[in-house]
C-alpha cells in the first residue's frame, strides 16, 4: 500500500492541490492520497487563517468527488503546531504496512532541510516533489534533490504536474476584491466560501 501525505494550509484548497494529488496518484502509483490540513503551519504561525473546520469541510467536498482523495483531522485534533515529522509517525503507527509519501510543491520541498528533524523525515519516508512549472528553478531543484539523496539516501520521485499557476493567497486577494475565482477552484468550494462568508475583507 502507497499512500501519499499531502500536508498544507489550504487556506482554500485549490485547483492546484487537487491537481498535484491527482497526478501523484497517476505517475508515482499512489493508492491513496491523505490531504491534512495544518492547525498551525509552522512557517506561518503568525497568519490568520480561516478556522480549521472550514478549511477541512472545503476539503471534504473535493475528497467527496475524488476516489482516491482522503481528508484527515490528524493535525486539527492534536493541536499546537503541525509538525511533519509528529504526523508522519501517527499516520506510520496507523497503516505500519504501508509506504508513506511526503508530496510537496517545489518550493517547500526546497526549504525541507529546515524542517524540525527533517533528518527523521528523509530517512524514513519516501518524498514526491511536485515540479509545477517547466524550467521554474529546476536546477536548484536538481541540486537539492541529489544532495539529499547522497546523504539521507532518500527515495525522491518528481511529478510533473499538470500546471495551475494558482495559489491560495491569489484565491483569496480575489475573492476579496469581488473577483472571479472560477477555474481555479471547484464550484462546491466556492459555493462553501460564499456561505460561510470566507475571506470577504
Ligand atoms: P498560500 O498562498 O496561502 O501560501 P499555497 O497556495 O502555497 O498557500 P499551501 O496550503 O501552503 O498553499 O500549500 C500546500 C502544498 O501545496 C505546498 O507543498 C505547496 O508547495 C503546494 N502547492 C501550492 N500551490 C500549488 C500549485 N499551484 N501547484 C502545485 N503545488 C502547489
């Protein structure tokens, strides 16, 4: 059993996550995708967000329209800040048959040696680095991926994800700016922000 960890703020879920999930499943041969929303990302803890329940029930409507998109409370229940390397040992004491895969964008895969106990991390999991953009700092990337890969002996797949230059940040200047925001994320997501009144200044 593979099953991929796709940690993040998503704060909302985008078309981009989603499509970044979806190609892990496609290219590295995922069973399962867990999408865990952060309770506090420990490189943001200063940013306000919107609450944890609305950004897990935004990722419940994307689960519940993808098969193989799970969502996990694991880091909403246990408070504090969400560290990777905590949560990948609940998930590994959860599933201890399965292979887990950290997946990540380029740029917090860039910033991994950073991480608390990152050593932990790149020993035991495997790594999927999604490379979002063609040529966008694929040398740093390839630098980075060999290093890590000589010293933790890290298995580290690259997806080539199909491309949605979005991110949340955008998603949400939008949507406080009376913008449109449709084709970067899904209609029930969008449908959820406007009822629940999200992101409005
Ligand atoms: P924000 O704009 O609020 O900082 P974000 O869009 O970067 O948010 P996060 O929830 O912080 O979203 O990201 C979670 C993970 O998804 C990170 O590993 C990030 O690199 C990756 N990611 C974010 N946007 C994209 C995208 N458009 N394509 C592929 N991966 C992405």
């Amino acid at each position: 059993m593979k099953i991929g960890i796709f940690g993040g703020t998503f704060d909302p879920v985008h078309n981009g996550h989603i499509g970044l999930a979806e190609d892990c499943v496609e290219q590295a041969g995922l069973d399962e995708v867990i999408m865990i929303p952060a309770y506090i990302q420990p490189f943001k803890q200063d940013r306000h967000t919107a609450s944890g329940e609305d950004r897990f029930q935004m990722l419940a409507l994307v689960a519940s329209q993808n098969d193989r998109i799970t969502v996990s409370r694991n880091e909403l229940d246990n408070e504090g800040v969400s560290y990777t390397y905590l949560t990948m040992r609940r998930i590994q004491e959860m599933n201890p048959e399965a292979r887990l895969y950290f997946i990540c964008g380029t740029d917090s895969f860039l910033k991994v040696d950073t991480w608390m106990n990152a050593e932990e991390l790149l020993e035991k999991y495997s790594f999927i680095v999604g490379c979002d953009r063609p040529g966008y700092r694929h040398d740093e990337l390839e630098e980075a991926i060999s290093r890590i890969r000589d010293h933790f002996g890290t298995e580290i797949i690259v997806v080539h994800n199909r491309q949605f230059d979005v991110s949340s940040t955008e998603v949400r200047d939008r949507i406080a700016a009376g913008k449109s925001v449709e084709g970067l994320i899904p209609e029930a997501v969008e449908r959820y922000i406007k009822e629940h009144g999200l992101y409005r200044i």
